[in-house]
C-alpha cells in the first residue's frame, strides 16, 4: 500500500510498481480516487482500502463500488478484487493501523508542500485548485489520526524544487 500527501507521487509510484510487478498474474491496482465520496470524503475511503486488505490477506474475493465524481453518487456495479492476484492500494488516507495489519508492505511519500502543490496542480490543474486547501485539511486530519508514516516500512520525501 501506498499512502501520502497529494502531489507527493503516489499514483505514479504505484502504477510503476503494477507495471513492473515481476510475479506470474501481475498485480491490480485500486486507487482511493476511485473510493472518497466525493472531495470531503478522505475518511470515508479509509475502512473500505482495509477491507480490501483484510480480505485479500485472507484469501477471499474483495470488492468496492467506483465513485462517479461526475454525479456525485457510487456507481451500482461492484468491481471485485481477486484474491489470487497481488493487489496493491494507493491514495491518501490508506495506511491506517487496521489496513497496515494487513499489507505486506507500507510506503509513506510526503514532500515540500510548495512542489506537492506544484505536482498536483499541473496534474489536475483546475479542476483541483479549488478544494486544495480543503483536501490538505483532510490530509492533515488523517495523518494526525493515524501517524500513517509511523506505519510505514517505507518513507520517501520529495526535496523542494
């Protein structure tokens, strides 16, 4: 699991690591994006990574709704995760003490806040401007509940620009 602030390259990270994924079956990857209800919704999408987690590590058939940020509501269809393939979740709000129990590896990435917000806003320009500082407060909330670079096996830090 891969867990940080925004803009600190945990999507790209994650996705080099599915690419590489050197095993037979590959891995799937499961973003928090496809999980927060919405930009308030940080917390939210933090029982659902464990869940997955939690049956994964148990062998059993996960599965999560996709939330449709276009209308605001979860989609109907349930995506199920295989149990038999390696997963890997990325997105803030990931590494809780319930889903690391369960994740056979934790990384951590934060960053110089000025080059995160640089990172993200050229990533999503504006559509994410305007809820920046709202979802930084939700950053800030997780990880002063959770200490999720405690939990780490892994932190990384981006250097400021």
């Amino acid at each position: 699991m891969i867990d940080g602030r925004s803009g600190a390259g945990k999507t790209t990270a994650a996705r080099a690591l599915v690419d590489a994924w050197p095993l037979p079956g590959g891995a799937r990857l499961v973003s928090l994006d496809e999980l927060y209800p919405g930009w308030g919704g940080l917390r939210a999408a933090s029982p659902i990574a464990a869940g997955l987690l939690r049956a994964h590590a148990e062998g059993l058939a996960g599965e999560y709704r996709r939330w449709d940020w276009e209308r605001e509501e979860w989609t109907p269809e349930a995506h199920v995760v295989d149990p038999g393939t390696a997963l890997v979740v990325e997105g803030c709000g990931a590494l809780t003490a319930d889903a690391a129990a369960f994740a056979d590896l934790a990384v951590w990435m934060d960053g110089d806040a000025a080059e995160r917000r640089r990172r993200a806003l050229d990533r999503d320009g504006e559509l994410f401007e305007p809820y920046w500082d709202m979802w930084a407060e939700q950053e800030r909330e997780h990880i002063a509940a959770e200490d999720p670079a405690s939990l780490a096996d892994i932190v990384s830090s981006l250097p400021p620009r």
